[in-house]
C-alpha cells in the first residue's frame, strides 16, 4: 500500500459526534490534530465508546476509508466514507519561495501610489507610461 493512503497517529483522541454519520476526533497535545469522518458506519458511537482513543490508524481506500485504533483495552475499527486530517503546520509559509519587495521597490510603488492620489496624478501615469513603452 503506498504511504500517502496510510498514515499512523499516536496521542489520545477525543471523539465528538457531529450528527449524520459526522464524526471529530480532536488531539490537543503534543501537536494539535483534528480528523473529521463523513458517514461513518452505524456502530461507530460503540466502537468510540467513552474512553480516548490512541494509536489511530487511517487508511484511504478507493470507497471507503477505515480507522483502527485502541479504545480502552480494545482494538477497534470503523469505516466511514470519508476522512480529512487536519493539521495546522507552523510557519508553513516561511519555507514557500514567496515574493519579497526591496527597498528600491517600495520606493518606486510609493511614488506610483502617491502620484496616483494627487488631482490629476491617473492621467500624468498614463501619460508617463505610454511615452515610457515607446
């Protein structure tokens, strides 16, 4: 089976029923994680039972994904027809090539911008970049 539809979590999670087969599974600690179920199989209220969940294992099929995990003193499972892990990632943007803008720059796009706000100032722009483009 290929890694990207299994993934393994320790930590105690707490289950919340959302209704119609919706299901939460919330990891506070030591990193925070959320799992959401759609249509989750009719016994899954039994098989969560009251106490934390631990050792959670999800794995996505074509149809159907199915979770096994440890509740109490027992090993479960449930299959839903649908799972979403969310996990928020800090600093997730500083490792993404984004766009900076130097000190030249700023300089520029603030003359642009205050040539813009004075009466007028559209049409000197316009102006001043046709006559730039030729």
């Amino acid at each position: 089976m290929s890694p990207k539809l299994r993934r393994n979590f320790s930590g105690a999670f707490q289950p919340k029923s959302l209704g119609d087969g919706a299901w939460q599974l919330s990891r506070p600690a030591p990193q925070e994680i959320e799992v959401i179920l759609r249509n989750a199989e009719h016994g899954a209220a039994q098989a969560f039972g009251a106490d934390p969940i631990v050792d959670l294992g999800i794995e996505w099929h074509a149809e159907k994904v199915l979770l096994t995990f440890m509740s109490g003193e027992r090993a479960e499972s449930v299959a839903a027809a649908g799972a979403i892990v969310h996990e928020p990632l800090e600093r997730l943007y500083e490792s993404l090539p984004l766009a900076s803008i130097d000190a030249d720059a700023r300089r520029f796009w603030r003359r642009v911008f205050r040539l813009v706000r004075i009466p007028g100032g559209r049409y000197l722009l316009k102006v001043l970049t046709r006559s730039r483009g030729r």
